[in-house]
C-alpha cells in the first residue's frame, strides 16, 4: 500500500533528454559554424523571458542566431533544434505503469519554451500519461520560483503529503522539498526505481 497519489515530473533529463541546453548549443554551434560564446552570451540574456512563454522562437532566434545574415534557414536551424531531443524509453513506461497500476495523477512541472515544449509533448506523445502540463511557457513562472510548485498544487488538487516529484536538477528538487514536496533527484532509471519503491510504488525492474 502507498499514500502517493500524485507525481509530478520534469520532463528533460527524467522523461526525454534536454531540449536545448549548453551539449545542444554546442552540436549546434559547430553544425552551423558559429561563434558558440557570442551565442551563449545572448542566449543567457535572454532564455528566461523566452521559456516564460514571452518570447516566439522566432523572436528568440532572431536574438540570438539571425541578428546577421546567416548561410542557413530558420527552419533549418529549428529542425535541428528539435531533432536534438530523445527519450528515455524506461522511465517514460515506468511512469506509464505506475499511473494504471496505482492510478496516480501524472503532472509535468518543467522548464521549457512553448515550440519545443509543444513540440516534444506531440513527438512522445506525453499526453498520453500526462494530466497536467504546468510548463513554464504556459504559466510564465520557471523553477525554482516556489509559485510554480503552488500553481501544480492548486491544479492537482493534491495534498504536499501524497505527492512524489521527480526531478534531476538537485537545486529544483531543494525548492520543492522546502514547500514539504517529497522529492528524488532523478540520477538513472535504476535508483529512482528504487527510492519509488521506498515510497510504496513498486516496480519490476
């Protein structure tokens, strides 16, 4: 028996691998021949208003990739943006099993633009175990702010006591714990099955 009736998730680094973080920008840069630090600069200067949903890829790209004439396309660059995404088949089953098998709620609480969000929840097809998407482009709050986590609480309508967050970035699973959120840092598929299943949720590994 579990008291758990709700997880919420990242999705980069726990569902899918990172969307568009630092090893993307890199391939990216060396794909495209650009300069990789004026393109980190100006993607630090402006990421956060991009993933809170304020700014259109366009608009991003145009900052921080098409402010000069370019020998490539915006759709050739946005094509490889997204191809830059993959999952993690294990974890994205394991999730799958424990929604049927303990009737969970499935709630995404992530970082991430709205284009490549959109376009990652389509491509996994995530909304098939997913219930809730309070991704930052849709609510214009980003992790660690602690109104996200309350925001995922008022929609899941789930006590802080019965929830279980996974998460991979050590600093986002402090915030939530601080909120009373019990939480696992997400390292491999194989540890967090493990620390599930001191919560109660038992999976065959």
């Amino acid at each position: 028996m579990t008291d758990i009736t709700c997880l919420f998730l990242d999705i980069g680094g726990v569902l899918l691998t990172n969307g568009w973080d630092h090893a993307a920008r890199k391939l990216a840069a060396a794909e495209f021949k650009l300069d990789l630090d004026e393109m980190e600069d100006r993607h630090h200067l402006t990421f956060d208003t991009y993933e809170e949903g304020k700014l259109t890829m366009v608009e991003y790209l145009d900052r921080v990739v098409f402010y000069k004439e370019r020998a490539f396309t915006f759709s050739q660059f946005r094509d490889f943006m997204f191809d830059q995404s993959k999952p993690f088949p294990e974890m994205i089953e394991l999730i799958r099993k424990l929604k049927t098998h303990y009737g969970l709620k499935i709630v995404v609480v992530n970082n991430e633009a709205r284009e490549l969000n959109e376009y990652r929840i389509r491509k996994f097809n995530l909304g098939e175990i997913v219930d809730f998407f309070i991704s930052s482009c849709f609510v214009h709050l980003r992790k660690p702010d602690a109104d996200i986590f309350h925001l995922a609480l008022d929609i899941s309508q789930a006590p802080t006591e019965r929830i279980i967050y996974i998460e991979n970035t050590l600093m986002f699973v402090q915030a939530a714990e601080g909120l009373g959120i019990r939480s696992i840092l997400h390292t491999d598929y194989r540890s967090t099955c493990l620390k599930l299943s001191s919560f109660g949720l038992k999976v065959e590994m």
